[in-house]
C-alpha cells in the first residue's frame, strides 16, 4: 500500500498507535523508576526515530518537550557511531556535545527490528539525581569545565544482545552517588524500551511493513503542510525579541539572547548571532538543546500541529557559532536544558508576540528552579541526593490572566509531592504556599510562583541550585510589567545567607535545624495594567494576593479601608 492509497481512517489509526507505544513506554519507565525525579516529577521522554537518520517519529505526550529535538539529535549521534547492531543491544549516552542536553539527562538508544531488518530506533531519556561531578546532583552552579559536573559517555553498548555489559555498568556505578539506586532507574530505563518495541511489533503486525511506513512518511508530510499553513498566517516581516540570563554563576553579569525572527511566507528563520560570547559557568547551550527550545517554543504557540520531524521542516535557525548558545568542549552545560534553554524560548515569544498579540502571552516564570540537597541520613544510614522542582507563574494573555504555579515551559515535569520527599529525604517542609504578589502588573496579570521553606530534620548536607530570574522577572508585554523575580535565603546557625548571583550557588553547608526558603518568579502583565477591570483588582486583593497599596501603585485602582473600589479616584488615579 503506499501513502496515496492510504485511507484516512487508517492514518489516523496508526499515528494514534505510534502515540500510544511512546505512551506505554512513558507510563512503564514512571511505573519501574526508584528515583522520585523520574517517577513523581516526571523528567524524562520516550519516542520513535527514523531508522537511517533518527529524524523524530513519534513521542510520548507525557514527555518534556524540551527532549524532542535533542533526543533526535541524540538519536542521530548514535546511529553515525554504532557497529554490529544486534537485536537486544541498547546504547546509552549523556554526552551533551553529541545532541544531548546536560550530564544528567541520560539517553537510552535501541535499534528496533522487525522480521530480522532495521525499522526504526526506540530512545528515551530520563534524568539521573547524579552522574559525579563536583557537586551532589550535578548542577554545579560555578562549574568552568564539563569535567566537574560529572562523568561524561559517548554512545557506548550497555546491553549486547539483551546481556547487561557487567563491566560497563561497573564504570558508570564507580563514578557517581548513591549508586546502589541507579540500577533500578536503568532496568527502568530499558524496560520501557522493551515495552515499546512489544507494542510497536504489535502495530506492525497488524498493518504490515509497507502501510506502516506509508504512514509514518504521510504523517510527517501532513505536519510540515499544517505548520507550513500556521506560519503563513504570521505577517511577513522582521521581529527582534531578547531575554536575559541573570549570570553565569562565575561572573555576575547578565548573559543576553538576541533574537530575530524573520518571517517570509511560510518560512520561519531565527538567527541568534548577536547573544552574549560562551561564558566561563554553566549556563552555555549545546547546539541540540538551542534548536530544541526554538522548536518547544514554536510548538507552544502553535500545539495543535502534531509533533514528528516534518513539524520542523519550516524552522530555519542559523546556528549561533561563536556565542554561548553554542557550546563546544570544554564549555561546562548544566543550566542549558533547565535554564537557558527557557530563556531561548522566552526570546521568541518576545519577538513573536510583535506580529501575532493575540495569540501570545507575556513570559512565564521559565525557571525550573533546580534546588538540589545532598547529604548523609545518620538514621538510615544511607547517602541521598534530592532534587526540587518548583512551578512558577504564567505569563497573561488577551483573554486571561497567567495560572499559578504552572510547570516551567520546556516540560510537563511537576514538583514531588511532599509528602514523598519527606519520606525519603530527612527534610521537613514548614511552608508551601502562593508567591503572593509576584504577578506581573497587566490587564491580563501574570500568575504567582510559590514559596517553599526546607528544614533539615538530621545530618548534614550541601546544597546546590542552578535556577534563574532572580535579577530580571520574566518579561511582560505589550506595557505589562515584568514578574516578580526568584528568592532564595538559607538560615543557617543563626545566620541569614543569600547566594551572591542570587539564583545560583553551590555547595552551601547545612546542618539539622537549618532552612531553605525559596520564592520562584511570577509570570509577566500583559498589556497596560491601568486597563485592568477595578472588580478585578478588588477580588485579587479580597485573595490576599496584592495589598491595596499595591493595587494602587500597579493597577492605579483605589480601595476603602474596607476593600470597596472607589470609582471616582480610581478615574483620577488612571487620568479619566
């Protein structure tokens, strides 16, 4: 059968096949993982690749978004490197120069064979609590070369003919923390790899070879053509948006992203040679992990259109050689794929919001506010290493103001519940509560991060953190005001300490009784807030959420003492 004799109905079928292997194979790595990142936060993807050039195929809806173009990358990487490919060999890598993101996103790579030929690669990709490095968890906030922040793999066989490779485990277990653990996580990791090859077979076997290859190249053709027809809606012309990173957890000075959009037809190209040069810390981006994050951020202006390599086909982005959105060995990379891959998001919708207002918003907190404790429980006897991820505030957008606490944009990852951290980790959380205030000024406001307060209930640990916006709040737009911006302040012995680059730190001593308070940032107004409705001005400070001094200084509503809307000096305030 080919692709112009396939029927519809059976198309869609079959792209909705390939989206439930990924799927399954998404739900069995979260169902077998031990790590809490993996299987309450949800870091990690799963998808298809194309056999000759792992070009994307399909991925997990439960996946980061971030992964879909650096796993294909990644895909492709091993595929130029693998010899002797067998049935049952599994390839894993975390090298970020060979289409990867940071040392702890570790990828998992199976060639897939159907009838004894090649047919595909399955990939997935899930982020280990440590991979070595200098500091526990790996975000080395003062890193100047990829060395310290962990042990580095190129494409290596750690299964060969479905026989685990003892002496290539033994070399990744010697060389990071809390080893005894990560087995688990890798027969996860592989397991959910043998899933999806169970189901893919499954698919196959019902349709045949040919249909399902028709499929798959119709699909992506049809994806090209739906994104082709999206961007030919923008108007043509050029755009310029830039964002900032605060530092680069070395030198504290802001790291800039220049973005130019340009848009011609139903091309869309981005050139991002005007960026700040790579920087001594960890904030430079991989190639892989740069593309990817102009991809995400398309992607989320435009999520109807199904998610393949064809959907890319349209995206034109001029690699940004020379600048730090273009990292090359040694340049340390751990705040690429949680940082400034969301900065590089946050810089097109800067410049696209220009041309298309209403369908855009105001940034969002677009941090993924990486806080990492490792330490020694003295009652269980055991190291750990715990990673927080907080949400943050959404941005507003013509119609509505930004959710709270909403996950950060290149992902569907959400904060472990408490309740599990408390369990595993001697930690105690004395306050999780609304960033109050922390909405940017809008008509449409921007949502609220949130607080959280750490209490180490025993030992001694080191804390770490990699996170961003705590010079510059995310950006508001179209005369919006920006977000409030990222907090954090560690009591200990009695002493108040804040970080020096404010968002970025490591290796900071606690003991039992110290705490860790942290505020993510709010997400930006949208349009003039002096357009905000009174009423609802009223009802956000009833909420707790501004104070009435606030509602006068940012939105020029002005309350009673009893919380009542006074409509005459409200019209004065804003010059009616």
């Amino acid at each position: 059968m080919t692709a112009g004799k396939l029927d519809p109905i059976t198309l869609t079928v079959i792209q909705g096949g390939l989206q439930q292997v990924c799927n399954e194979m998404d739900l069995a790595f979260v169902r077998s993982a031990f790590s809490p990142v993996i299987s309450e936060a949800l870091d990690r993807s799963d998808g298809i690749y194309h056999k000759d050039n792992g070009e994307l195929i399909a991925q997990g809806e439960l996946g980061l978004p971030v992964f879909v173009g650096t796993m294909q990358f990644g895909t492709r990487c091993v595929i130029e490197r693998a010899k002797d490919i067998q049935e049952g060999d599994v390839y894993i890598v975390n090298d970020p120069y060979l289409g990867g993101t940071h040392l702890m996103d570790v990828r998992f790579v199976k060639p897939f064979f159907y009838e004894g030929e090649l047919f595909a690669w399955l990939a997935n990709t899930g982020h280990w609590p440590d991979t070595g490095g200098s500091v526990p968890g790996g975000f080395s906030a003062n890193a100047t070369e990829v060395e310290q922040e962990g042990l580095r793999l190129p494409p290596v066989k750690l299964y060969k003919a479905g026989e685990m490779d003892e002496e290539i485990l033994s070399i990744v277990l010697s060389n990071i923390r809390i080893a005894d653990q990560r087995i688990g996580d890798i027969k996860a990791q592989a397991a959910a790899l043998s899933t999806g090859e169970k189901r893919f077979t499954e698919l196959i076997d019902r349709y045949g070879k040919q249909t399902v290859n028709s499929a798959i190249q119709e699909l992506r053709s049809r994806a090209a053509q739906q994104m082709r027809a999206k961007i030919k809606e923008i108007p043509d012309g050029l755009y310029q948006g830039k964002a900032f990173v605060d530092s680069d957890g070395v030198i504290d000075e802001p790291l800039c992203i220049d973005m130019k959009v340009r848009k011609q037809d139903t091309e869309l190209y981005f050139d991002m040679s005007g960026s700040s040069p790579p920087c001594l810390g960890p904030m430079n981006s991989v190639i892989a992990t740069t593309k990817s994050s102009v991809y995400l951020a398309i992607k989320h202006i435009f999520p109807d259109v199904p998610i393949n390599a064809g959907t890319f086909d349209p995206l034109h982005i001029k690699e940004p050689e020379g600048t730090f959105l273009y990292a090359k060995y040694p340049r340390p990379v751990s705040g690429c794929a949680a940082e400034v891959s969301q900065r590089i998001a946050e810089a097109v919708f800067s410049a696209l919001v220009q041309a298309i207002p209403q369908q855009l918003f105001a940034a969002p907190a677009g941090t993924s506010g990486n806080l990492c404790v490792g330490g020694y429980d003295p009652i269980r006897e055991r190291n750990y290493v715990m990673y927080v991820i907080s949400g943050g505030g959404y941005g507003g957008n013509a119609a509505t103001d930004g959710l709270s606490n909403g996950c950060s944009t290149i992902g569907i990852s959400k904060t472990t519940p408490v309740e599990v951290m408390e369990q595993f980790y001697p930690v105690l959380f004395e306050e999780y509560s609304l960033h109050e205030g922390s909405g940017g000024a809008g008509k449409s406001r921007g949502g609220f991060g949130v607080n959280y307060k750490i209490k180490l209930r025993r030992g001694n640990a080191k804390v770490s953190m990699v996170m961003d916006h705590g010079r510059f709040g995310p950006q508001g737009v179209l005369g919006g005001k920006d977000g409030g911006v990222n907090k954090v302040q560690i009591e200990h012995n009695g002493h108040t300490y804040i970080p020096p680059h404010l968002s970025k730190d490591q290796n900071i001593h606690v003991q039992a009784g110290d705490t860790i308070r942290v505020s993510t940032p709010g997400g930006g107004g949208y349009e003039s807030a002096l357009q905000r409705i009174p009423e609802l001005v009223r009802k956000d400070v009833q909420r707790g959420y501004y104070t009435i001094r606030q509602a006068q200084d940012l939105f020029g509503v002005v309350l009673t003492s009893d919380g009542v809307v006074d409509d005459n000096a409200t019209k004065k305030l804003r010059g009616h």
